[in-house]
C-alpha cells in the first residue's frame, strides 16, 4: 500500500504552491476585503492548465489524475479560498461533466474553451427550495416544437458574475423530481437570463457569486447534457467530483491556520517564554496537526477512487465531512491560540475562519453528508 503522491504528482503540487505563495497569497486580503472577483489571477491560473486539470489535453486540458487535482485546489486554497473555489466550480462541476456526458459538438463549443480559461463555467443547480433537497427543482423546462423554454431562480450560483456558460438544472416535465430533471448548457448571455446580486456571504467573498433568473430562456433541444431526464444522474455524478475538490480546498485552509498558529505560538510570550511551550498550547496544534493529517488521507484516498471508477460517492462524503470539521477545528482552535491577535478583523486567521466555515455548508451539508454515508453503511 503506497500512501504517497507519486514523484509527479509532488512536482505538479510544487508548481502550483510557488504560484500560490507568490501570486495569490499577497492579493487574498484584498480579494475578501473587496469581495471582488480576482479575473486577472484566475486567467494566470488558467495558463498553468489549473481550469482543465484532468480535462483531455486534446481539449485543452493538463490531462492530469485526481489526485494531483485535488492536491493543486489543497495548494491554491493555503493561499485564497477562493481561487480555489472558483478553480474548482469549473473543473469538477462544469468541464468534467461537459466531457463525461457532452455530446462531440458541446465538448467542441466549450471544453477547449473552459479548460483553457478563454470561459468560465457556472453550476446553476441551487434554488431557494432545493439546497440539501436537490431533487426539488421549482425551475421548469417545457418542452415545444423549437426546443426548451426554461423559467426559473437559481441561488447562488458561484462563478456566475464572470461565467460564460452555466449548467441549469431544471424539472422536465415539472414536480417529478429527480425521475425528471434535465441538465441544460446555457450560455449566460442567453435572451431572458438575468444576474441578480446575492446576498453578502460571511467568507469567501469574492466568488462571484450571482442568482440568477430565467424567464423564457430558450434554448435548442441539443442543449440537454444526456436525455430530458439525466440531469439528477449529471448533478450526482459533478458532485462526487466536486466534494473531493471541497476536502481539497477546506485542508489547505486548515493547513493554513495551522501554519499561523504554530508561527505564533513560537514567537508570541508570556509570562517569560514563548507560548508553544504550554501544554495547553501543544494540545491544541497536536489535534490540529493529527485531524488535518488524518482527513487528507481520506481525501486522497476519494481522489484516487474518483480516478479508478465513476461514483465514489461514499469516499467523497466521508472526505469533504472529515476535512470541512476538521478544518473548521484548526481555524477555531488557531483563533484560540493568536487569541486578540487573530480575532480582530483583517487577520490572517480571521480571514481564514470566515472561509472554512462554508466547506461545511456547501455542495452538501454535513448533514447530508452523513445522510449519503448512513445510506452507504446500512445497505
């Protein structure tokens, strides 16, 4: 049993932490202070092949595995939460569905296109019924002799403020839940799609997050991701996918604070030697240290099941359960350690702290989490 990356795999990982460290980590306090979507760093990203990771390079993409995947979105989020979100949306949830059940002309009109960075892609699957309850889908897509007409909200939809193209999720025909969802390529400047502001998000600001309504928006039947009913089966799969990427990305911001934390409580002092000294201090940096260490092993072990067959979706779960509360520890217990330090605003670890606690929300609660894995061990 080998539970190390490959030695490609490190110097992938390598490539994108220097990136990290000296493009984006400067610019990450004034992303979230801004909340303003980073274009600039997100087109730099795109020229390192981080749009199209394990997109086919004969589509423009670096061709890579998971796993250097998810240890690339681990390294970019050490640096911004969310440029690796924005990095993640487009790979896991837009390219890699586009070239699993697009058709050769949807892979020629886009693929190349979002692998490569000249588009961004949006997933357009939340509503404000239709959270952890995915199924429920309120936006309709009637079918007549031109096509769909799609009409509908869609609720923070991440990406959308730069997106070029979104995947809608709609109910075809409608109440039928997920026997009946179909998965549409919409281009965003498509008549009668409207972005609407969401509200202000506690932490990773900067997201480009947008709802977004569709009223008769139409589109050509050969917009369909798979049949006029596969759209549930599309969703499921972009998010296995997809929480793997959220393990990735809640590990390197833990790792972060964990950084944070030991770099302080070796400097900081009090009554005449340096805090790291205490063993309430060491307590705290150990399960830090151990939880983090302990989920990235369930995270690579989801990464490497995402690349050997189609749905790990119980290894997903477990990963994106395990890292998301393991980071949310090691940021709180990291504002513990800097205690006044970190807990005023603009902080390093007060940044990180509102940043991790989406990874707990997001692409599936905890809850629901825990939900697929129940179904998974029970049978």
């Amino acid at each position: 049993m080998i539970l190390e990356p490959t030695d490609d795999q490190k110097a992938f990982q390598l490539r994108v932490s220097m990136f990290a460290a000296q493009r984006i980590g400067p610019a990450a306090a004034r992303i979230d202070e801004h909340a303003v979507f980073p274009r600039a760093l997100v087109t730099e990203a795109a020229a390192l092949g981080l749009m199209g990771v394990t997109i086919p390079t004969a589509f423009g993409g670096a061709g890579r595995d998971y796993v250097s995947y998810a240890l690339a979105i681990e390294a970019l989020a050490r640096a911004s939460a969310v440029i690796a979100v924005i990095a993640a949306v487009n790979n896991s949830l837009v390219a890699e569905p586009l070239a699993e059940f697009g058709t050769e002309a949807q892979k020629q009109a886009w693929l190349r296109r979002l692998a490569t960075g000249e588009s961004l892609g949006a997933f357009a699957l939340s509503e404000e019924h239709a959270g952890s309850d995915a199924a429920n889908q309120q936006t309709v897509a009637r079918l007549d002799d031109r096509g769909y007409l799609l009409n509908g909200r869609k609720v923070w939809v991440a990406n959308a403020e730069a997106a070029d193209v979104a995947i809608v999720f709609a109910a075809t025909p409608p109440a039928s839940r997920g026997r009946g969802i179909g998965a549409f390529l919409v281009p965003m400047d498509a008549s009668g799609l409207s972005r609407a502001m969401t509200a202000d998000s506690l932490g990773v600001r900067g997201l480009g997050c947008m709802d977004l309504e569709l009223t008769d928006v139409r589109v050509d039947a050969d917009a369909l991701l798979g049949g006029p009913a596969d759209g549930f089966k599309v969703a499921m799969w972009a998010l296995d996918g997809g929480r793997v990427a959220i393990a990735a990305q809640a590990l390197g911001v833990g790792a972060a604070a964990l950084d944070e934390a030991i770099a302080y409580a070796k400097q900081h002092e009090q009554f005449g030697q340096p805090i790291a000294n205490y063993q309430a201090i060491q307590w705290m940096l150990a399960d830090s240290a151990t939880e983090l260490d302990a989920a990235r092993m369930l995270m690579l072990k989801a990464a490497d099941a995402r690349g050997r067959r189609a749905r790990p979706t119980l290894e997903a779960a477990m990963a994106k359960l395990s890292a998301s509360e393991a980071a949310h520890r090691a940021a709180d217990r990291a504002m513990q350690i800097l205690a006044s330090r970190g807990y005023r605003r603009g902080s390093v670890v007060e940044r990180l702290f509102r940043d991790v606690r989406a990874t707990e929300i997001y692409q599936g609660t905890s809850e629901v989490q825990r939900m697929v894995i129940a179904e998974h061990i029970l049978g």
